[in-house]
C-alpha cells in the first residue's frame, strides 16, 4: 500500500459524532457527522466520494461496510473507531488514517505498520484545550465545587458538606506523568497558582524552559508520586502504558490524592481507580478518557464517589474543532498531491512508529 497516491476518484470515510439537536446550534461546530468536518463540498468538487457517520462497531455497522474499498479513513479520539488488524487485513485499498485531533492510539500501529499504511494526526491541534480542562477539573476536585453545585441544585444549603474537604491550590505539589505539548502547557499554566510542580518523562525539557516554567524533574516515577497533592496523566497510550496505574502503583501515591486523567482511560486500571475512589485512598478524580468509548452504562467510574468525570469532550471545542479540520484538509490536499505531512503529524510512516509509541 503506497503512503501517498496521486488524486482522482478517492473514497473518504469520516467517522464522527453524531450532533442530532445541536447541529445546527454553531456554524462553526464541524467535528461531528452533520459538520463533516467542513470538507464535504471541497472534497466532491475535486472528485473525490465522501461518506460520514457515526455507525463503527460490528459486521453490520457502516463502516464495515466501506472497509474493502476506501482509500481513507478519518476518525476521531472523540468517537474513535477502532482500526483492528482485522479491518486493516480487509482494507485492501487503505492508504491512508487520519485522526482528526490527537491521539491514535484506537489502531493497531503495529499492524498498520506492517501493512504499509501511513497514519497521521494533526499535532498541536488541540493541546491548549486538553491542559485548559486539564486545569479547570484540578481546581473543580480540589474546592470540592460538584457537590456544591448539586446542593444548589437540589435545592440544599450546607456549607460544612463541602468545606470539609476543600483545598487551595497554591503551595499544593502537581505533578505531570509526560510533559510533552500537553504537559508543558499544563504546567506553564499553573504557575502563576504558586505550586510546587514536577514532572515525570522519557525526555528532559529544555533546560531554559525548564527554569522558566520552575518545574522539577523526577526521572524515577515512583519516587515523585508520593511527593503529590495531584498527579495528571499526560502520557500516550502504549503498551507500556496500558494499565499502568494498577492497584500497586496507586499505592505507591499519597492518601487523599487527586487524579486528573485527559490522556487515555486505558492508561489506568479501571477498577483499582474505581476501587481506591470508594474507599478514600484517591480524594478525587477528574477526566474525559473511558476505555471503551463511548463508556458502557455499567461502567464503574459512572458510579465512584468523588468524581468529574465527563464524556470525552477536552479536546473537542469549537476552536479546537476548527484547528483540526483545518489540518485535516491540509493533510488531505497533500496527500492527494503525493507531498509529504508535516513530520510531527506522521504517527506511522513507511513502516515506522513514531518516538512515542515505540
């Protein structure tokens, strides 16, 4: 399968959300089927079948259905479609997956590799959202804000029921696990808070930055969980990290910690988070990941005391939306005029993984 192939006549599949009632709410609003990215028109004009939905799960969903001949596949962290071995075995004339923002880890990179496939997202796209909400759900665990919103809500008043377990911010330790984009925005965002913050990562930030961040670095992750009020995850999901937060590494944490987690859901072990939330040892914990996704009824962390928990939404703003279909269609004009992505986008590329994923 060639990497990139010259246009004329491509079949496209996007898979996205669904918006239903609130498509039409923001013309700007084209992460989901109805906005189809914005590209619809553009594409067709040039030639090209564009198929959108949101149906990705079984034999008999839609995109099973085009899987044997599309040459293109564009999907989202969001409403990922999971590119299995299986379907990139049936995927005959498959050149090319696109993740419309970041995070491609809902394909098999390896057998993508193997096959000759390129996949590629779109870098940066959304990195100032994820370490916005990022932030955002740090302060909601620590001043302990939900159950205060729903006693508003419910019509109660009882301050002792959310003083009793609010905190400041400031001179609380945070710590990143990664500090790449997402990472560094973080904690260039926490500064002014006046937290002690460190970070964990396979590659030291430069030493300049470092200093004008004022993070520490901790090269051995088990000796800097213990030392925070908060760790967030801001690491790929790999096969190194899948379930890398177990019972024993929680263990390793300190009692009444809190757990921001944007990255990926299956980074943790979903019950020993589910388990530690419901005896007290996690005092809170924040994010939009589930593994799977969209995340069952029955799922445990829908359940677990002292939680923000929300659908996987960080990353999927309007402006966030508009950085990534805008690189979406940069990628795409590209590809169909056999050039060469911005390296930083290619996750795969003749055959090799990037950095972060081996």
């Amino acid at each position: 399968m060639a990497a990139h192939m010259s246009a004329g006549g491509k079949k496209i599949v996007g898979v996205f959300y669904q918006a239903g009632e609130y498509a039409d709410k923001n013309p700007d609003f084209v992460g989901c089927v109805e906005g189809a990215l914005g590209i619809r028109d553009w594409l067709e004009s040039n030639g090209h079948h564009y198929i959108v939905t949101d149906d990705k799960e079984g034999l008999n969903s839609e995109l099973e259905k085009h899987i044997e001949d599309m040459h293109v596949l564009i999907t989202t962290p969001f409403h990922p479609a999971y590119v299995t071995a299986e379907r990139i075995k049936k995927a005959k004339n498959l050149e090319l997956v696109l993740t419309a923002g970041i995070g491609s880890d809902h394909i098999d990179l390896l057998a993508a590799a193997a096959t000759g496939l390129t996949v590629a997202e779109v870098t940066g796209s959304n990195t100032v959202s994820v370490a916005e909400d990022q932030l955002m759900r740090i302060l909601i665990l620590l001043r302990n804000f939900l159950p205060g919103y729903q006693q508003v809500v419910k019509g109660e008043w009882n301050v002792a029921g959310i003083a009793h377990r609010a905190y400041d911010l400031e001179g609380k330790t945070v710590g990143t696990v990664g500090a790449g984009r997402i990472g560094r925005l973080l904690l260039q965002r926490l500064k002014p808070f006046n937290c002690n913050m460190l970070y964990h990562d396979r590659i030291r930030i430069n030493p300049e930055l470092e200093k004008e961040i004022g993070a520490n670095f901790e090269e051995d992750l088990d000796v800097m969980l213990p030392k925070c009020d908060v760790i967030v995850i801001n690491t790929p999901l790999t096969e190194k990290t899948r379930g890398m937060f177990n019972k024993e590494k929680i263990a390793k944490m300190k009692k009444g910690v809190i757990i921001v987690n944007n990255a990926r859901g299956a980074i943790m072990d979903t019950q020993a988070v589910a388990d530690a939330c419901s005896n007290g040892y996690i005092a809170g914990y924040g994010g939009d990941v589930w593994f799977p996704q969209p995340a069952p009824k029955d799922h445990p962390w829908r359940y677990m005391p002292n939680h923000a928990m929300t659908p996987h939404t960080s990353g999927t703003t309007i402006d966030a939306q508009l950085r990534y279909a805008s690189g979406v269609k940069d990628m795409l004009d590209r590809y169909f005029k056999g050039e060469d992505f911005p390296a930083e986008n290619y996750i795969v590329k003749e055959g090799e993984l990037a950095s972060q994923y081996k």
